[in-house]
C-alpha cells in the first residue's frame, strides 16, 4: 500500500508550509488521493513529487498560471513516454534560459566590443554557441 500523509507531514517533506498546499489545493495544483475516516486530506507520494515540481518552478520565476498549464502536460506523460517526458523538461529548461538571458540583455548592450570578446572568451565554446544561439531565438541578433 502506498504511503499517505496529512497536511503536516506533506508539507514538512516538502519545506513548505501547510498554508502553501491549502492554497495549491484550493487553486488546484494538488489533490489529496483521498480523506480519511476523519475527513483529513491526505495526500500520496505523488503529490510530494508534484508539490517539488511546483516549488522548482516557483524558483525558476514561472507563475501560478503557468505551472498549472506545465503540469498538466507533465501528468500526462506515462512511463510508456519517456521521451515525452525528456522533451518537456528540455523545453521547460530552455524556457528558463531564455528568461536568464532576458534578464541579462540590459547589461549584455551595455558592454563594449571589446568587453563582449572578453566575457565570450571565458565561456567554453559550447556555452558561448548556446548563448548566440538563445540570442537568435529571442531576435536579438548575434551576442557579439
């Protein structure tokens, strides 16, 4: 049988507070898998998984909106979908690159020519090929 938890111990597995899986109750980013004889929401492992994911992405700026919409594509994907599942998180790890060099073309237009060649020569070739290509995507032509 599948290990289940109430509120408390769900939120402490996860470092978070019991108020933040009310809220993501209540929005609909978690579900208990059932209640109790009691009526206590309790909750399985994976929705310990889910709540991580959340909080990942939480910490990598998405909003509430959308690691709603991620994580209905993420429960979609079965074991039978590995590569599914491989390509979303590339694509969710793409997504927060791109954001990572958003933030950083105001300083990125601010450093001279000579500056730029500097930075870009600090960068294994790879990383640097990576950042023109994000750069090309985002249409702001090439890093340098």
């Amino acid at each position: 049988m599948q290990a289940t938890y109430r509120i408390g111990q769900l939120a402490k597995l996860a470092d978070v507070s019991p108020r933040t899986i009310d809220f993501y109750t209540s929005i609909g980013l978690l579900e208990p898998c059932r209640r109790s004889a009691k009526n206590y929401r309790l909750y399985n492992d994976e929705t310990l998984t889910r709540l991580k994911r959340i909080e990942q992405l939480k910490r990598e700026k998405y909003s509430l909106d959308e690691i709603k919409a991620t994580l209905d594509v993420w429960s979609k994907v079965t074991s039978e979908e590995q590569v599914s599942k491989k390509l979303t998180d590339l694509q969710l790890h793409l997504e927060q690159l791109q954001r990572e060099v958003q933030e950083l073309e105001p300083v990125i237009e601010q450093l001279k020519p000579q500056q730029a060649k500097r930075v870009v020569n600090k960068l294994m070739p790879q990383t640097a090929a990576c950042i023109e290509a994000l750069m090309l995507l985002l249409g702001k032509g090439p890093f340098l």
